[in-house]
C-alpha cells in the first residue's frame, strides 16, 4: 500500500505531454495549453495613434494659455493625414488615427472650444507625447507575444489575432473514457428495485473529467459479468489517453477489473493507497500508453481519487506544467475529534473571516456519502490516529 505522494510520483513518472496538433483558432480552442513560442509578426500599434477623440497638436503651441489653432483637417480611424502639422495649426483626430506628421501631443475635444475653422486650446497644460500611444508599445516585431505552455483563455486568442494567427500548435485535450461497473446500478430516469442504486459515479466523472481539462466519453455500465466488463474496458482503452473504471477494483469475487486489466496486457503499478476515502486505488498502463485509474465505487471516494491523481495527469497530458493537487494551510473555523487508521481528506469549506481565510470541515458521513460532499470546495488533511483539532489549528488543506 503506497503513501499518497508515492502513489501520485508513481502516476506522475508514467504520465507525458500528447504530441501537439495544428489547432484552429476558435472557442473550442479554449482551455488547450500552446506548444511552442509565439512572436509577434508587426508592431503593435503599427503606428503611433491617438487614445482620444480630440485634435493633433504640437505641443509647443499650446504653451499659452487658451491658444487658438487653425483646424487644417480632420482625420477618423482608418484613415491618415493628407497635411503636415505646421505652426499654429490642428488637426481634428478620433481614437485610433494615425498621428500626423509635426504633431506631438493629443488635446481631448473636452478641453477645446471650436469657433468655426479655429479651435481653442482650454487645457491648461498640454504636454509632448499626452494622448499619444507610440508605435510598438504593446508589442515589438519579432518579440515573444505568448510563450510555450500558455493556456488559451478568450485574451490569448485575442492576442493571436492581433499577431496574424488563425492556428497554432498546441496539446490536445486529453481523450477520458469513463466506464462503471455493478449489477447494483441503474441510470438516473429509473426507480431502483429493492438491492439498487441511481449511477452518480458515470455522470460526476463525467463532469469532472470536463472540468479537468479533458475530453470525456461516457461508455456506460459494465455489468458484473468478465466478457461484458472486458469489451467496455477493452474499447475504452482503445479510444482513450486516460481510462476511469468506477468500482469493481477491490479484492472482493465480483471485483472483476484486476482480472480483466490482466487479460489485456494492462501493467498495474499500484492497487492500494493509504487514504481515506479511497484506499482500494488502481493505476496501471496499457502497452498503448493509455492511463487507467480504477477509482472505488463509493461515489466520495471516486471523487478523491479524481482530485489526487487523475486530474493532475489530464493536466500534464494535455501540456500544462506537472503540478501536485494545490494544496494551503489555513486555521479551521471550528474543534473537532476523530479517529481515522489512515490520513483522510474530508470535505470542507473555505471562508474568509476578520482575520482572514479560514477553513470549516463539512458534516459529512463518509465515503457513500455524496450530497455531504456536494458544497465542499476543500478537502481538509487529517493525519491517521486520534486526532484532537481545536479552533484555530493550522492545517493542510488540498484546494478544489
């Protein structure tokens, strides 16, 4: 049975980045992580260009107070000064134009007055480069706009517009196949007869393998039976860079996914992690290179796992940083006794008080329990043995 941070290394030294693909730019793009550097193409902006609506001016001119200036021209966005700026004179400018030639500073038309072809210049202090935003002040040609191992949020996407770039190469997102074992479970539209249960398992790692950054596709429930648990892992291996098998996986006679991982070639690395929830933990890998996790049937405990050690692999595969579970320490909100053969993560709460964060351990009655699971945005670490916490303690708190 491997301690917790053995059994993520274990994980972690078997999990590489995917190959990177050609990604077009679109919102589907979203969340996948850039493989190589991206420089910038032309200045940005290609030319110095006003921050306002105002008039071009120079700002020796201006040095009087209410200076009148001749209106020579007036220049929109998209369009460039047909006049240089001499003495005494203005061009009209809106946001974005070009600066014309002579012109060293930007008066806002708030702190003019326009007497036909003249303008008064009611600033009381106009200085050289106000208003103006010099070519290349966001961006140099030829210099690294977004770096390798960049997330592609809705900005980045924005930014490789502006660099000319419909696609660029990035990670995919990884493959999650999920599959549940147990004659006990039924889908969510039917009542249970006497002896079963609703699947929450399928769609809850379903969702958190979306969540994680990967790409999920349920296959279904495997029924307590080796052929038909054989052919839904067997094609879940197939079509998948991660595997998450939902129960079947500790040593009782109905646990039929050892077996089966067995017959398949699959290599198990570990089977038990010193945890609680979620001791009887399998992690193994196919001669294709796919991960496969065998998570507990009890729904918390899935959850766990998920948290530990499947999320930090979709994260790694699909390109992002190796990183373990984020992990603080805060002061609990409230004292509590309990007594566990092993470290546990139960579900909390996070709060911020007068004196800052603080985090309050949820009522919650163990691994089956779900719903008590439900608000936590925290797992608070318990260390094994009798464990006495009083109000303010400082302890390890694993952040969902």
């Amino acid at each position: 049975m491997l301690e917790v941070a053995d059994a993520l290394a274990e994980v972690l030294k078997h999990t590489r980045p995917l190959k990177s693909k050609i990604t077009t730019l679109t919102p589907a793009a979203l969340g996948q992580v850039l493989a190589v550097d991206i420089p910038a193409d032309l200045d940005s902006p290609p030319f110095p260009k006003s921050l306002r609506d105002g008039y071009a001016v120079r700002s020796t001119d201006c040095a009087s107070p209410n200076a009148e200036l001749k209106i020579i021209e007036t220049v929109p966005a998209g369009k460039v000064a047909t006049k240089s700026l001499g003495m005494g004179e203005a061009i009209r400018i809106f946001t974005g134009a070009p600066i014309p030639d002579g012109a060293d500073a930007i008066v806002m038309q708030e702190h003019t007055q326009v007497l036909g072809d003249i303008v008064r210049i009611t600033d009381a202090v106009v200085k050289p480069r106000q208003y103006v935003f010099a070519q290349g002040t966001e961006m140099k040609a030829g210099t690294t706009v977004l770096k390798a191992g960049t997330v592609l949020n809705p900005v980045a996407l924005g930014v490789l517009a502006s660099v000319g770039q419909t696609a660029v190469p990035a990670y995919p997102l990884p493959r999650v196949g999920i599959v549940v074992t147990g004659d006990e479970l039924v889908d969510a539209p039917q009542v249970p007869k006497f002896g079963q249960i609703r699947n929450s398992n399928g769609p809850m790692l379903t969702a958190l393998a979306a969540h994680g950054g990967g790409l999920p596709r349920y296959f279904g429930i495997a029924r307590d039976d080796r052929t038909a648990t054989r052919s839904l892992i067997s094609e879940g291996i197939a079509s998948s860079d991660v595997l998450l098998i939902a129960g079947g996986v500790s040593v009782g006679d109905h646990d039929l996914v050892p077996g089966v991982l067995q017959d398949l070639g699959i290599t198990v690395h570990f089977r038990q992690v010193r945890m609680k929830p979620g001791k009887p933990l399998l992690f193994g890998t196919a001669p294709t290179g796919t991960l496969i996790f065998g998570l507990p049937g009890n729904p918390a405990s899935s959850f766990v796992g998920f948290a530990l050690f499947v999320r930090p692999a979709i994260q790694i595969l699909g390109g992002h940083d190796p990183a373990a579970p984020r992990t603080i320490r805060l002061p609990v909100a409230e004292g509590m006794a309990e007594s566990n053969d092993r470290p546990t993560y139960r579900p909390a709460k996070l709060e911020i008080g007068e004196t800052g964060w603080n985090v309050r351990p949820l009522p919650w009655s163990g691994a089956p329990d779900l719903l008590g699971l439900q608000p936590a945005d925290a797992l608070l670490v318990l260390p094994a043995g009798d464990t006495r916490v009083d109000r303010g303690t400082i302890m390890e708190v694993v952040l969902l």
